[in-house]
C-alpha cells in the first residue's frame, strides 16, 4: 500500500503545466524552446477547504452524483494523502470510454459556482481548451487532444481559445484567429505547434513587445501555407471578425480567471486538466463522462 502510495504522489508532482508566469518570458528567435522537464508544477485548480463541503461528491457515468459523510479529523486530516488516496482509487478503477466510471469533485475536477453561461448551441455542450502555442504540455497533448475529437459525441462543441497574458502571447493568438478566418486552421494549428517546439521558432521575434517583427516572421512561416502577405496582413491587422474574436478570448481568460495551460471548461460549470484527471488519456475519458452527465440533464 505504501508502495502504491508513494508511486501516485511521484506521479501527481510530476505532472506539470504551463502557468501564467512562464508566459511572461516568451522563448527568443534560434534558442530552443522549453521542454516538458523544466516546467514549474502545475497549478491545479483545486477547491480550498472553505469552499468544499462536508461531503464528499463523486460523479457516476450515469450522471448521477455520489454524496458521502466526509471522515471526522478534527484538523488533523492530511489534505495531501487524501488526494493520493483519490488518486490511487481512481488509478484502480476502470476508466476506459465504456466502462464504469467514477471522478471525485474537488480532486478530478472543480465546480464552478455560480455556473458560466456558454456560446453553445441548444442540444449542445460545451468544451473549452485554453491553450498557448509556446506550452510544451499543450503541444504534448494535442496527439491524444486531436484523437479525442474525431470521436467525441456530436452533442459536444469543442472552442479552443488561445490565452492572451501578454504581447508575446496576443501575437500568437492572434495568428490562430487569422488563420482560423482564413480556412487555413485545421491545416496549420499542428504545424504551428511544431514550428515552435521542433523547429525552434518562436513566430514571435526576439522581442515579444516587438508585434511587427512578430507579424513579419508569421507572414513568412504562412507562405508556406499558400497565403499571401496582403491576405495574412489584411486579416491579421484589419479583420473585425479577428478583433472580435480576441476580445472574446480576453473575456473568456478574465471569466474562468485562467492561469495556466492546458486547461478545461466544460459547459461553464466543471474545470479540470491533464494533472487533476491523472494522464491525457483520462483527461479524455472524464471529459467524456462529464460531457455525458451534462448531455442528460438537458430538457
């Protein structure tokens, strides 16, 4: 037992995300970018003991949610060992897209209260990623992001929203807008990932206050792609639809008070990432259930 408990807690600290902090030093043009290993421990989003209640709530696959007393400690509860103790528990249990289910509020996921409303269609759920092209976590993510959606139920619509923490990141955020109003989304969004984090181009200059140097280095990358530089320049600089959709993103990111990358919202109610669910593919599998539970209550 204590052996198993000692692995969970090893593999909780060593899931790690990319926060708030780190963007502000956006990697310079030829240097490598960041790896996974030298990332700061992510920031779970986790309810503190004064918003929990005193019991504990689990989510069913059916929906359904599982209220138990919580354990008398009189302060001496180890919150740490508690959410090792979750971790080994829903280690051990089935997680696969079709079996048995169970995720515990608090640990897997957070509530949000009051719930936010949502852009999504009537009959729909919502599923939002936030995410930074610079993160590694991210671009790690995204093979097992990208195969989760090509089997998701079709009552889910999935939004990515780029965050936007500084001009390093606007920049970047502002180049998935521009080439999502320009068609070329589904084409470039990996390539975008890779450019970064495997050809060690940053698409943002040297300097990430330094916005047209970081336009110049996008048009070129675009070229590729089959886009002109007026058409890249006039969408990425006059576009209403590319304005509006980073005011929505401003919004969005001040709404949920998002610090850290990659992060979930589903259906304006639940968050959770990749170190609250346990690995990618259980992220995936959560999002899943809690999709499911929200698709039920629906009129």
């Amino acid at each position: 037992m204590r052996a198993t408990l000692a692995l969970a807690l090893c593999g909780v600290l060593a899931l790690t995300a990319c926060g708030k902090q780190e963007a502000q030093r956006s990697p310079a043009a030829g240097k490598p970018a960041a790896t996974a290993a030298n990332q700061p421990p992510v920031q779970q989003k986790t309810a503190s003991p004064a918003d929990k209640a005193a019991k504990i709530k689990s989510l069913n696959e059916d929906g359904t949610e599982t209220v138990e007393d919580s354990a008398g400690d009189n302060g001496t509860h180890n919150s740490l060992l508690a959410a090792v103790a979750s971790t080994v528990t829903a280690a051990n249990a089935t997680t696969s897209l079709s079996g048995p289910t169970m995720w515990q509020e608090g640990v897997n996921y957070t509530r949000l209260v009051p719930a936010q409303p949502t852009d999504a269609p009537s009959g729909q759920v919502e599923v939002l990623e936030f995410f930074w092209y610079g993160c590694p976590h991210c671009y790690a993510l995204e093979p097992t992001l990208e195969a989760w959606l090509k089997t998701k139920p079709a009552y889910v619509t999935f939004t990515r929203v780029p965050v936007l923490w500084n001009e390093g990141d606007r920049s970047l955020g502002r180049l998935y807008y521009t080439v999502q109003g320009l068609g070329k989304i589904d084409e470039m969004h990996g390539a975008i990932f890779k450019e970064i984090h495997v050809n060690n181009d940053p698409l943002i200059g040297s300097d990430p206050e330094n916005t047209a140097e970081a336009e110049r280095m996008q048009i070129v990358f675009a070229r590729r792609f089959g886009i002109t530089d007026d058409a890249f320049r006039s969408k990425f600089e006059h576009d209403m639809g590319v304005d509006t959709a980073m005011q929505h993103a401003d919004a969005l990111i001040e709404r949920y008070r998002v610090t850290s990358v990659p992060d979930f919202v589903v259906n304006g109610k639940f968050v959770t990432d990749v170190a609250a669910a346990g690995s990618p593919e259980k992220l995936m599998s959560l999002l899943n259930d809690l999709t499911a539970a929200e698709h039920k209550r629906q009129p």
